[in-house]
C-alpha cells in the first residue's frame, strides 16, 4: 500500500494523549494499521508523554481525599461482563481495518447502506461524542458538494479514490482539515470511492444544494 497522505503531528498527539472523540480516534487507529510512518510517530509521542510524566512531582493527598480513595477500596468489585456482551467480533477483511471491522461484522458491501442522494450512500457507526462518524460510499464520476468546516474533519479512504483541492487520495490516504479548509472531493476513477469520514462539528454546505441536504447528511 502506497500512502502519500498522513496525519498532522498535532492529529497524532491527541491521540497519543487519548483526548481524541471516539470516532476520530477509532479512524486513527486504522490508518495506524496501514501506515508505519505515522505508527513511530505515536511511539514517539507516547514515550514523549511518558517521560514527562515521570518527571511531575507527586501531590500529597489531603486527609479528606484520603478517606475517599479507602472508601471506594471497600466497595465490592462490579460484577463480570459475559464474554458474549463485552467482546467485539471480530471480521477478516483486507478492505477493513481491524479496529473498524471488529465494529462492523461484515464486509462493506453487507453494509444497511442508507441513500442520500443521486451516487452517494451512507452508513452511520452510531459512535457516541460529538460530532459523526459514518461510511460514505460515492459512485464514479459523482462529487460531494463544495463545504466547509465548523471543526475538524478526518477522512480515511477505504476503496478507490477521490480528488480536491488538496491533492489526489487513494487507498490508507487520510484528509486532516480543519475550519480553514474547503473543499469538493469527487470520486476520480470508474470505481466507486469508500470513506470512513469523523467530524467533532456539523460540516458547512456551500450552495443550495449542499443546504438541502444538510439535515439529512448530519455531518
């Protein structure tokens, strides 16, 4: 796999810190999976984090957190989770990151894909947080309309590929924009282009028809 399109250093660092929404961090991991070079950059950050950790000098504790901390030590422990409740299953499929498989169970095309207008679907991963995160699955030669952004926007390009304004993206590519960015991408190739898309803010539509359909898209 030939990725030309990373994550910025400061994508990599909230997610080495875990202060990343849900959505967004399970995206990194899986162009974590696919990409060597951005995997050393969240080592490094990980261990950058952990020394300085070590070098934060200890609090003392008051009496009164004391006494909480001995109060919860003696509450009985939370009873176990069936396997069945807390383990993911697990999906084997070279199109799908395991992170993002383990979610979804099936192939992308088992997907309840749900239409959102002429060449475009969606798939939303019901992810708590704020923002989204949803598939989208876009048709050859069929543009997303031109929008902007009200926060940050991570897309990892999961089947074909699509072209902006920043540049051409293909399979383990990620786009990291923020709310200087806008941008149309449409779909390049006579395959169909699949994304992950995570958002931590609504999307900006430009034009009429992108404020048609922003109820509808939720992005």
């Amino acid at each position: 796999m030939n990725i030309s399109h990373h994550f910025d250093d400061a994508t990599l660092m909230a997610y080495a810190s875990g202060s990343m929404p849900q959505g967004m961090a399970l995206l990194v991991a899986c162009h974590l999976q696919w990409c060597a070079s951005c995997r050393e950059k969240v080592s490094l950050n990980e261990a950058v984090g952990g020394t300085l950790l070590e070098r934060v000098e200890p609090a003392a504790l008051d009496a009164g957190a004391l006494d909480r901390l001995m109060d919860r030590l003696d509450e009985p422990d939370e009873p176990d989770v069936p396997a069945a409740e807390s383990e993911s299953v697990e999906y084997a499929d070279p199109e799908v990151p395991s992170p993002l498989g383990s979610l979804l169970g099936c192939s992308l095309n088992g997907l309840g894909w749900r239409r959102l207008g002429y060449g475009v679907h969606q798939y939303d991963l019901g992810l708590s947080g704020p923002g989204a995160t949803r598939l989208l699955r876009i048709a050859p030669g069929v543009s997303v309309p031109q929008h902007g952004h009200r926060g940050n926007e991570l897309t990892l390009i999961l089947r074909g590929s699509y072209s902006d304004e920043l540049g051409r993206f293909r399979v383990g590519d990620v786009a990291d924009v923020d709310a200087e960015i806008d941008h149309q991408p449409i779909v390049d190739t006579d395959q169909e282009c699949i994304c992950l898309i995570a958002t931590d803010a609504p999307l900006k539509f430009s034009g009429l028809v992108g404020r048609l359909i922003q109820p509808f898209v939720r992005l």
